[in-house]
C-alpha cells in the first residue's frame, strides 16, 4: 500500500488541504531490524564561552586603561586593538557587541517576555562604567568597529566645524531610533545596517558588504567615520566622557602651545585654548539668555513630539506585524494577487487565517508606536537644542587640550608633545621654551 | 603624567561634572538592579518552530551565511519510509529513481537507500542543503511531515538579529534558551 502509483499524485494533490495533519502513512514494520538513524543536534556554541567573551572584554577594558593612563603608549593601544579586531571582530564576527546591545535592553525593558542575558548586560554596562571614570578606553582599543577604522586610517583630513558639529548629531538620532525600534520589538536596526559585522563575517548581502566598504573607504582618509558620525553607543559613551573623572591630557608637564598635538589628532578631538572673556557678560544678558533657554527647550521638545507623534504610523510598518496587516487591509479593498509559494501569498494566508487576531496585535503595535515615536520627537527636540546650548558655551581654556567626549584615547596626540618627548629622554630639557610664568593661569599639571 | 585634579578656577564645573557622573553610576546601578530580575543567566539562540513555517523558501536565501545555516532536518522516526516519498520526488516523476530531474531538492542533497521491500530511508547530507524548504512542503503536504527546517547550530552565527526571521512570513522564529537549542519534531503515534 506504500507503493504509490505516481497516477496517485494527482489525486493526494486534489485531496489534500492545505495544511492537513501530518502522519498519513504509517510507521515501517521493518522485518530484518532495521535500526532508525538518529537525528543529530550540533550544540549551539557553549554559554561558557560568552563569559569568557566578557571576561576578554574586562581584561582589555583594563589594559586599556592602563596602556593609555600609565604606559601612555600608542603602541600599545595599537596591539590591542589588533588583538580585539582578531578576537571580537573576526573570530566572533563582530557579536557579540556592545553597540547592538543598546537593543537588546530596550526590548528587554519593555518586552516582559525577553528575559536580558546577563553577558549581553554586561558588555553594555562595562565600557559605559569604565568610560564614566576613564574616558572612551573602550573605542582606544577594544571595540573591533573602532579598531578596524583606527587601523585603515591612513592619511586623515580635517572635517569643517559646522560638518563634524551637524554629523555629530547623527549618533543620538540613531541611538533614540535604535531604542525606540528596539523598544517595540519591530526591528534591530543597530544590527541591520551596522557596515563592519558583514566585513567581519565576510558574508552578508552585497548592499551591507558595500556600505562596509565604502566605510573602509572614507577611513582611509577621514578618521574613524562610523565612530563619529554615526555610532550610537559611541554617543553613549561620549556622555560618559563628558563628565568622567579621569581624562586623557597630553602633556605630562605643562603645555608649550606648540600646537602639534592638534595636528596629530585625527579625530578632531583637540581643543586649542581660548581666552577667558575679558569683559565679563553682564548679569541682565545672562538672565535674558536663561530665559530664552527655558523658553526654547520646551518649544523644541513638545515640538519635536508632536512630530514624532505624526511619524509613527510610518514607523510601526517596520514592524512585520503591522507590515502584514497594512497588506491585508489592502488586500481587502483590492485583492492582492501574489504568485502561489511566494513569501508575501504565504504570508497573506497567514493573515486570512486568523485575520482578528493580526488586526488587533497590529492595532496594539500602532499604540506601542505612538508613544516610542512621540518619545522619539522629544528626544530629537533636545539633543538639538543641548547642541546649541554647547556651542553657544565657550569655556575658557588656557591649553590645548582634548574634548573629553570627543577624545577616543587612542594615544597618538602624546608622542607629538614635546614635553611628553622629554620625559621619554627623546629631547633634551634645554629644547623646550620656557614654563610660563605663574602668573598666567596653569591648567595642567599640579600631580 | 597622572590625571590630576583640574585648578580651582574649574571647580564649578569640576562640581558639577562629578555630581553628573555620580548620577550616572546611580543610574546604571539602577539599570542594572532593576534588570537583575528579568535577566537570565542563560543566553538564548535562534530557531524555527516547525509548526509554523510555511516553507516560503527564505530560508534558503536570506540568512547572512552564504550557506545557510538553516538545513531540513529528518525525524526518522516519524518518517513511513514511503517509496513514493513526496519530499524526494518531484510531483509525476519519469520513474521512481535517482535521477535528478526525478528530485524535488535542487542540489540533490536526499540521499535515498534501500532498506527492505517496500521501505526505503531518506537521509539529508548537510553540505549540499541549502535549506530551501521544497522538500519539508512536499512531505508536509502530502506525506508524514517528518522532514522539516531547523538552524544548525553549528553554522549559525547567532545573529543578535537573525535576518531570516524578520522576513519569516510564518513568524516562525523564535529565540530558544541555549540550552535547548533545537524544537524538534518527534513521534507522536
Ligand atoms: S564610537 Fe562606537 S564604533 Fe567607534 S569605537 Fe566607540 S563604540 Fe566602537
Ligand atoms: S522563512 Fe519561515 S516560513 Fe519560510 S522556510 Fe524559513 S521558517 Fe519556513
Ligand atoms: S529540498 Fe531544499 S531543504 Fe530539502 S534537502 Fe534539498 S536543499 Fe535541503
Ligand atoms: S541567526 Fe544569522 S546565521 Fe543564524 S540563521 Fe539567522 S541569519 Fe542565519
């Protein structure tokens, strides 16, 4: 009765519903013993190693540090992020990764049944703890993304002002999309268009591999692109430079205005001194500007909401759910006539299955949205009106020194100073000009 | 050469910049708190439910390998050892053998033995599979529903976002525990 004559074909093609129980035939009654093959389950790489991943990244976070506060080495720094392009780029294909993992705790806050792994909270939270007290240590060398840019640099150019300030605004947009992405379980967008992780694995869609390229590309001559202009943890990372405790400088005695640490700095991290105001603002202006502030900031934050707000039945078709239900609908008022097999036929008997149910997950993934996408808006209104604040901030500085989030400690600013040449007995004493005299407000050096 | 404490002419900001920094640690304590308890100690993978692929062939060309880490997989014990075996013969074949315009699978990757009148067993060899799913729909279709697609672990990079399953139209994927990392069809008779 197992032998089916193919005439049969045809009618099992006829009979057959469309998604009908299984086991139709019988298990063989083998006569001579025949014994099953078994299926086989290859492991999925053991959970142990993602501890020693996280232990890797506490051993390099911690030499990091200790190669760019107390070595001072741009040598050092150099080898170890080959080492963690080898290990955390191209040995594990670039993930796990603090970068995406910005994803993975938005969801976890927000979806109850993603339960966080403890590894993947680690790799957020270290680098952000070690960068509050000691600067980026983890993009000096640690992170394969910025690893592999440092090490592609080959002639850097100079970004304009007015550029490397409005691109720098990209990393908190996509950092707010990510999580709010993230947020509503739709998509890791972080991931998706990430240029490097594709390189790392040497597989991906050709789009992806070229993005990776051309990233490639523009670092050979602007100094670590994706790091600057879009790295959504890198603008994490740079809020924690901003107020950590400890920071790169780069004159180990004081600063002989030399100016060839800002030349040396690729990333346009350096910062040259600027005179404190000789005619202080008077009170009366101060106030007004105050109030312009806290007239603005709100303006600018329920402004950016409101727009976010109208965005975001834009930004829930992102969502396959919400994607599936906008086809059906449409599909309803105009039917639809997709090749059978397809993704989107098979799809939409997906949705023609239990249409009820699909409409209502969508109608509450249209809700989710409203509230990620007007969070969003306000996010966007403040960090550009934080922006302007910075920029309209002049703090006076009396030496060249390094923006403390800008500043990715990569080391190689220090071997430009002379002072720093001193020290290593590469000059002699004599060849520097004079300490200024005490009068003029030292910043530096008082350990 | 040390990080030294900055002059008093910056202690405002110093001021203010180590209160920030002490909100911030309070903050990630606090994350990190908060999370403790929806955290797991176990990290998770991906993985098909079989009960809700609908064998669109994605799987085939959409994972981010240029091989896909998705194979069809085989539940022997579920298997009727047909001779006509509906996942292994395209719909009317020529004749019942191995020829290859005879195969539903495009890289002949079914190996088909012999076992005893009228059994025959199908076996996958995994370097040829591609995943595309062409014999899981004629064995689900039509026959016991024991080949069907699971991601090998072996191959599957664990992608924080695997890229098949975004474009699942059966919303098949799902994140497993590592620990049991296959959802594995087995015999229910
Ligand atoms: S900015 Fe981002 S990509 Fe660049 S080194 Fe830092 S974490 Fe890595
Ligand atoms: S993408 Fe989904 S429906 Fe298509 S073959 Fe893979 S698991 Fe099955
Ligand atoms: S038909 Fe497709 S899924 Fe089945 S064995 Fe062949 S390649 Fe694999
Ligand atoms: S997780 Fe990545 S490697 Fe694994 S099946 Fe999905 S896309 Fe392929």
């Amino acid at each position: 009765m197992r032998r089916l004559r193919p005439s049969l074909w045809l009618f099992l093609l006829a009979t057959s519903g469309a998604v009908a129980a299984e086991h139709r035939f019988p298990p063989p009654e083998f006569e001579a013993g025949h014994k099953l093959p078994i299926t086989t389950t290859p492991e999925a790489r053991a959970l142990a190693w993602q501890y020693v991943d996280l232990a890797v990244l506490l051993g390099a976070l911690g030499l990091a540090l200790w190669l760019i506060y107390r070595r001072r080495s741009r040598r050092g720094v150099m080898w170890l992020s080959i080492f963690s392009l080898g290990y955390f780029g191209f040995y594990r294909n670039g993930c796990i990764c603090a970068i995406g993992t910005i994803q993975n705790l938005a969801l976890g806050i927000f979806d109850r049944s993603y339960a966080l792994p403890l590894t993947v909270l680690g790799f957020f939270l270290a680098p952000l703890v070690v960068a509050l007290f000691g600067g980026r240590a983890f993009c000096a060398a640690v992170c394969p993304h910025g690893a592999l840019q440092d090490l592609v640099l080959v002639k850097p150019v100079k970004v304009p002002g007015w550029l490397e300030h409005s691109l720098g605004l990209v990393p908190f947009l996509f950092l707010g999309a990510g999580a709010a992405f993230a947020a509503t379980g739709s998509a890791f967008i972080i991931c998706r268009y990430d240029p490097f992780v594709p390189l790392f694995r040497l597989s991906g869609s050709m789009s992806l591999i070229g993005l990776g390229a051309a990233f490639v590309l523009v670092g050979l001559f602007v100094g670590r692109p994706y790091c600057r202009f879009l790295c959504p943890y890198g603008a994490l990372l740079r809020l924690a430079g901003l107020v950590s405790k400890w920071r790169v400088r780069v004159t180990p005695d004081y600063c002989t205005q030399c100016k060839l640490c800002e030349h040396a700095c690729p990333y346009g991290a350096m910062r040259e001194p600027v005179a404190a105001p000789t005619h202080p603002e008077p009170p009366a202006r101060q106030r007004r500007r105050l109030a312009w502030l806290l007239l603005v900031l709100p303006l600018a934050v329920g402004g950016g909401a409101l727009v976010g707000r109208q965005l975001a039945p834009l930004a829930a078709r992102m969502h396959p759910t919400v994607a599936l239900a906008e086809l059906y609908t449409e599909h309803l008022s105009s039917p639809k006539k997709f090749p059978p097999m397809t993704p989107e036929a098979l799809s939409l008997e997906r949705a023609e299955a239990d249409p009820k149910a699909l409409l209502a997950a969508a109608a509450d993934l249209r809700g989710r949205f409203g509230i990620a996408s007007t969070w969003f808006g306000a996010w966007v209104g403040l960090v550009i009106v934080i922006k302007l604040i910075a920029l309209s901030l002049r703090p006076a500085r009396t030496d060249y020194e390094p923006d403390r989030g800008a500043c990715v400690a990569c080391a190689r600013c220090f071997e430009s100073c002379p002072n720093e040449r001193v020290r290593r007995g590469l000059l002699p004493p004599e060849a520097l000009p004079p300490r200024p005299l005490p009068a003029a407000p030292v910043a530096m050096k008082k350990a | 050469m040390n990080p030294g404490p900055t002059t008093p002419a910056f202690s405002r900001r110093q001021f203010l910049r180590d209160g920030l920094r002490l909100s911030a640690v309070a903050g990630a304590a606090g994350l990190a708190g908060a999370m403790a308890g929806r955290t797991q100690a176990q990290t998770t993978v991906w993985q098909i439910d079989p009960a809700k692929c609908v064998r669109c062939g994605n799987c085939a060309t959409k994972c981010v390998l240029e091989q896909s880490a998705v194979k069809c997989v085989h539940a022997f014990d579920i298997c009727g050892y047909c001779q006509l075996c509906t996942g292994y013969f395209e719909p009317e074949p020529n004749e019942l053998t191995t020829a290859a315009e005879n195969q539903q699978c495009p890289t002949a990757a079914i190996k088909r033995t012999f076992v005893e009148d009228p059994y025959y067993e199908y076996e996958i060899d995994e370097n040829l599979c591609i995943g595309c799913a062409k014999c899981v729909e004629g064995c689900t279709r039509f026959g016991n529903g024991s080949l069907y697609l699971q991601i090998r672990h072996d191959r599957c990079l664990n992608c924080n976002e695997c890229a098949i399953a975004r474009t699942c139209p059966g919303d098949a994927f799902r994140r497993v525990p590592v620990t049991h990392p296959y959802l594995l069809k087995t015999d229910t008779h």
